[in-house]
C-alpha cells in the first residue's frame, strides 16, 4: 500500500493550504472531507494527477466476482 500523505500549510493571513498525496480517485475527497469541513469553505481545489486513476485491479476482481468470465 502506497504511503498516505496528507500536509497543511496556514499562511499568516489565514489561509489554510492542503497537500494531498498516495490517494487515487475519489478516496482523496473522502479521506479529507471531514477536515475541509472543519476548517470551514474551500475557495479553490486544484486536483493532482493521481485524483484522475481508478482502482482498475479492484473493478476488475470485482467484475470476476459478479461475472463468469475469468478476466
């Protein structure tokens, strides 16, 4: 499993700055829900390359599980 890391930044004016990164997909926005919220309205989100994969290894041996076909 990749290392998970999650990093915060706050500027003298404020402003918080997350840094995100080991996470694919939406577990991003689920693993840092909570916390956005705690600190209250996100103005920009900017979204890494990793945002964009999908567990394709887990869709796939969720598909042979439901399916008879051996992928």
């Amino acid at each position: 499993m990749p290392q998970r890391t999650l990093r915060f930044k706050i500027h003298q004016d404020g402003r918080v700055e997350e840094t995100v990164e080991g996470f694919n997909g939406r577990a991003c926005d689920e693993a840092t829900r909570n916390i956005e919220k705690s600190l209250g309205e996100v103005k920009v989100k900017n979204k890494t390359s990793e945002a964009f994969i999908s567990n394709q290894t887990k869709n796939l041996q969720q598909l042979n599980k439901e399916s008879n076909v051996t992928f």
